[in-house]
C-alpha cells in the first residue's frame, strides 16, 4: 500500500509538473500562485492589485488542493490553497508544509436529488455520495453519518468526483448526494435537480474553518520576505473583496457560475486571512476528529505547521501606521 501511495504521489508530480509547464513561460521569473476557481477561494486572482514586490504573480487555476499541494512540493507553485483537512493530513506524513494565512470560511453544504426519497440523513443507507477525499467536505460528511449511526465506509458508497463534476453527476443520477463547496450546493437548488439536504457544519470545538494557504517549509526558512509579501497581499485582497461584494461577486462569475447564483450562495461563504491561536486551537480539535474517523493515523506537530508570524507582522504594521 505504500509503495502504490508512492508511485501514485510520483504520478500527479509529474502530472502537475507537465500541466504548470503548459503555462506562460514568463512565470518562471515571478511568482506562481495556486487556487480554485471559485468565489471563496479568489483572493489570489487579486493579488498583483495589492503586492508590494516587483515580481510578476501568476495565478495557476486546480480544482482540488491535493494536485495544488502535489505542485508546491515539486517546486512548481511558491504558494497555494489548501483545505485545513488536507494540510494536516500532509503534515502528518511528515511534508513540510506551512499553513500562513486562512483562506475562507463555511461554504459547505449536503445536497440530494429534489424529488428523491432522501429527507434525512439515515435515508442516505445504501446510497452514493460524492466527495472530493483530503477536503473538509470529506471530513463533515464522514462525521455527519457517523453521527447520525452510518458507518461512512459500509453503509454508503463514497465515489471521488470532482467538484466540478457533482452536479452533473446528481442530476444525471450517477450519483444520489453529494457534499461540496459553493456554489456548487446553490447551483443544484437553483437549476432545479437539487436540495440542501443539511449544511454540516462543526460545533464550537472546530467551528466553520475551512481553507488556507500554503508553502512548503524551506520557503518559509529560505524566502520569509516573499512570503510575507505574498501574505500581505493576500490580506489585503481578502479585505477589499470584503468591503466591495458587488465587485467580488461580480469577478466571480466570471469563473461560470451566474451572478444570480453567487449572490443566493454569499450567505454561505465567507473569505478570510487571519488566523490566531484559537484557529489554531480549532485546527487541532478537527485533527482530531479526522484521527477518530480514521482518516490519520497520528497527530502532525501544530506548532510546524501553523506559522502565524506572517499574518501577525500584518497586523502589527497596521497598528504602527495608524
């Protein structure tokens, strides 16, 4: 099983490898940003508005955070999103990942077919459910059937669709549920095949985190000014996009999804940079949950893994200049 892990691992580098090199070659002399192309997750596609350095950001579009970490590890991206689930999952193989800054916030939702005869969750038995693995979606939806007496692997069949793939794959009824980010929930409602079964979200203990981004260790001892120039950018963009959701929305869409959409799915997301020891307190609270579900075998070192220096000297700038 490890060795397959390790093949499979060398697989999507070179994978990832061979998609970045597709790119403008120009960015080989800046800095390369990775991210989803979604309204939660768009922060990036604004830094080069708001960065203080005289490289020239490109932004590397994925649609999960397992290929985005597979290229930050290969050298291929200086910085990318990751799930807060797949960060502690990395760390606790041992990679030497860096989580500086939060990504977003809530954004999840359960979702089945409209006219189906799931209502609750002990109707999802014997069902399919798709989920992208190493995401929070993965995790809230493994611990909503736990709670609710289903036992994730056993009682239902979970299938690896992308998140860009969920919807067609409900509607067309290869599938009877999914749970996954904005605006993929709202998009399923709105078009009429789907309905918001529940929107999972974790007690007090984990909260709604979600995302962050990420760097590898070595960029963090050898490059600390980069990343903090590409933290104080992403600062700021998240607080512009914060105080202008027209123009937030707005540029959003143009990623495919209806501005009608995102404003019905805005409720349900939430863009965020800052992190504390409280996020961190709850970052260790949903490792732990992942440990009793299975999902890792042992707890990563937090104090590694969360650096909160970078967004600390953010702080700490602005009470100085005012």
């Amino acid at each position: 099983m490890r060795f397959f892990g390790n093949v499979l691992t060398a697989v999507l580098c070179s994978f990832a490898l061979m998609v970045l090199a597709a790119f403008d070659a120009a960015a080989e002399d800046g800095v390369r940003v990775g991210t989803w192309k979604t309204a939660q997750t768009i922060q990036p596609f604004f830094y080069q508005d708001f960065y203080s350095g005289e490289e020239k950001i490109s932004i590397f579009p994925f649609t999960n955070p397992a290929d985005q970490k597979t290229a930050l590890l290969a050298g291929s991206l200086d910085m990318c999103g990751t799930t807060l689930a797949h960060a502690i999952h990395s760390a606790s193989m041992g990679q030497p990942v860096v989580v500086v800054a939060a990504l977003c916030n809530k954004c999840s939702a359960l979702v089945v077919q409209k006219d189906g005869p799931i209502h609750a969750i002990k109707d999802l038995k014997g069902k399919r459910i798709g989920y992208v693995p190493g995401t929070m979606h993965e995790i809230l939806l493994r611990e909503t059937l736990t709670q609710n007496g289903l036992t994730p692997d056993k009682d239902v069949q979970l299938m690896r669709v992308d998140f860009f793939d969920m919807g067609t794959a409900l509607a067309r009824g290869d599938i009877d549920a999914f749970l996954s980010g904005e605006p993929f929930p709202t998009t399923a409602v709105h078009q009429g095949y789907g309905r918001v079964l529940s929107y999972p979200y974790y007690d007090e203990s984990v909260g709604t985190i979600n995302a962050g981004m990420l760097v590898t260790r070595d960029a963090v001892e050898t490059h600390p000014e980069l990343v903090q120039r590409l933290v104080a950018a992403h600062a700021r963009a998240t607080e512009y996009l914060q105080a202008h959701p027209d123009q937030w929305l707005k540029r959003a869409a143009e990623f495919g999804t209806s501005l009608e959409i995102l404003k019905e799915a805005a409720p349900n997301m939430e863009l965020a940079w800052t992190m504390d020891e409280t996020f961190v307190k709850r970052a260790r609270a949903l490792g732990e949950r992942m440990q009793a579900l299975g999902i890792i075998d042992r707890q990563p070192d937090y104090e590694k893994l969360f650096d909160l220096s970078f967004v600390n000297k953010v702080q700490e700038e602005r009470r100085k200049a005012r």
